[in-house]
C-alpha cells in the first residue's frame, strides 16, 4: 500500500536485484511443524508463506487468486519446501472448515493459523459507504472468527498450537479516512487478547497480535485515488517491506512454548504517527 503501482513495481525490482535468491534457512526451527496463511496470494501473507516455509514448516496457501497461491507453491518447493494451495473466500465458513479439512487430510495436524486476508478501503464516514464498510467486518473481523472456530477444535485436541493474527497500528489508533479499518483491527486485537485469556493456561495455544505500520504492498491497489495520495506523502520516506512482517510473524512463533508473544507493533523508522 501507500505506494502508486509502478513505483512500488521499481522498488520491489531494485529489491529482486539486492536480495540473495531464496533457500532454505540452516536453521529450520519450524521443520515438522504446519502452518496456514491465509491471504497468502500476495504482499504480508505471501512473505510469511515463504519465511515460514524455508524456516521448515509445510504451509498451507490460502486465498481466493488460486494461481498466484500456485505460482509461490512452486516457488517454495523449488527451495525444498513443502506447499498446499486452496482456494478460499475467508467470508465463506464452509470455504475455511473445507481448508482446515484438507490441511489435516494432507498433514495431519496444525500447529500455526496466520489470519493474514484483509481489506481496507479508504473514505471519510460522511461518505456512509456501508457495503465498503461491510464488506470490512466481513473480510477483517469475521474471516478471522471463520478461521479461528475452524482449527480451535483441532488445537484444543492437540493442546498446542498458535494463532497470529494480522492487526494493525490502526487498532491501536485510527486514521482520518480508516475509521472502520481501524474499528475491524481494535475488534482483532481484542478477540486476541480473548484468546490468550482462555485458551492460553486452559489449552496451551499462544496468540500474537501483529500491529504493522505502513507496508509497501497491493493493499490499495483498488483504490488509485488513495494509493497516489500516501505515495505522495510518503515520498523520500521509507516504509516497510512485507517481508520485515514476515520476520516479526516467524520470531513470535518460534520463541519457546513458554513464551506467548502477544503483540508486536512494528512501524517504519520514517512513520511519524
Ligand atoms: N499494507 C499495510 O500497510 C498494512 C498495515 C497494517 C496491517 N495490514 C494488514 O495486513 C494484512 C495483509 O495485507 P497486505 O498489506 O499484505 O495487502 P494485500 O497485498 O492486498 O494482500 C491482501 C491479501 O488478502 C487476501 N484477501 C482479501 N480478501 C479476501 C477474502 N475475502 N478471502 C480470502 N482472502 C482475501 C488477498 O487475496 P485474494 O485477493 O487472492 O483473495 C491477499 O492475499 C491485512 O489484514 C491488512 O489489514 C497491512
């Protein structure tokens, strides 16, 4: 987000240019273990599908662009992971219960759930655009509840596991424009603290509330208006790339079982607010 599509495509090519190509990592602290992501097609959640998969773990590739989430599958399997893409509308319950289904047919068990999918669409509330607005509390509040009901059972069995869910800055303090964005991510970051409440002792899962702020990614790809408008003001100013997430998303889940590390706020250096 924040940057216009083709200076975001420039950036992301001097990027292609400077990083080593990916291989797996020598220290696989995650092998044996599995994970989800879900809007793993692009930005955040694709980052996070590699990181966790050259860091050992079979991942599970969720989204409703089922041939992005296939062309990152051959990706990480070319670098000696393991990846299975589904198709999936986070808004549809049937749609996560069929991927929970497969993931467990496929690997028998699952041990992380990244509750990554999520939309923002930007507009004063004035505007009152109420389809924008439920389509949020569908994508951003009820996608994550769809995913949660649909591996609790199995992690509760299993008495392990780790919810990370993709908050936001916002949820801690909303923008002009973001209101709504930023109400869906304060229902996120409490429904996390829920959970460790009464999941964490009771069920032995940890919960991490990731809270970004700015990452140069496609979420305002629909939204030119906007994109060109945070691309100006950010301009000479750096913001985060999706793999820095990735990185903040692989240390909470790899810390000891002990440790539940409930929230991570990572902002640009550049980010004022
Ligand atoms: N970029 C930022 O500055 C920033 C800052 C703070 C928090 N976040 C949060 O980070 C998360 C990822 O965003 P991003 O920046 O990486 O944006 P992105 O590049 O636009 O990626 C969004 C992902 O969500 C998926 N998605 C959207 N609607 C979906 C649905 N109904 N069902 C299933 N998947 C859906 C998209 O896949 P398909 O379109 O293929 O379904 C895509 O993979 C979001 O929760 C966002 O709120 C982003």
């Amino acid at each position: 987000m924040l940057f216009a599509p083709t200076l975001r495509a420039t950036l992301r090519r001097l990027d292609d240019l400077l990083l080593p190509p990916i291989r797996m990592t020598e220290n696989r602290l995650l092998s044996g273990r599995v994970a989800i992501v879900t809007g793993a097609s692009a930005g955040i959640g694709a980052a996070t599908a590699r990181t966790l998969a050259l860091a050992g773990a079979s991942v599970v590739l969720t989204a409703r662009r089922l041939d992005r989430l296939e062309a990152l599958t051959v990706e990480i399997e070319e670098a000696g992971g393991r990846a299975l893409p589904l198709r999936a509308d986070v808004v549809s319950l049937s749609d996560t219960r069929e991927v929970v289904r497969r993931t467990l047919d496929e690997f028998g068990r699952i041990d992380v759930l990244v509750n990554n999918a999520g939309i923002m669409p930007v507009a004063p509330l004035a505007d009152v655009r109420i389809e924008e607005w439920t389509s949020m509390i569908d994508v951003n509040i009820k996608g994550v509840l769809h995913f949660v009901s649909a591996v609790l059972p199995h992690m509760i069995e299993q008495h392990s596991g780790h919810i990370v869910n993709v908050g936001s800055v916002a949820g801690r303090r909303p923008f002009p424009g973001g209101s709504v964005y930023a109400a869906t991510k304060f229902a996120v970051r409490a429904l996390s603290w829920g959970l460790h409440l009464e999941l964490g002792s009771a069920h032995g899962i940890r919960v991490t509330d990731i809270q970004p702020g700015f990452v140069s990614t496609e979420l305002l790809d629909g939204d030119p208006e906007t994109a060109a408008a945070w691309s100006e003001a950010w301009k000479g100013r750096r913001t985060l790339q999706p793999e820095d997430v990735a990185r903040a998303i692989e240390f909470a889940v790899t810390s000891p079982d002990h440790v539940s590390v409930s929230e991570i706020l990572v902002r640009p250096t550049d980010q004022p607010t």
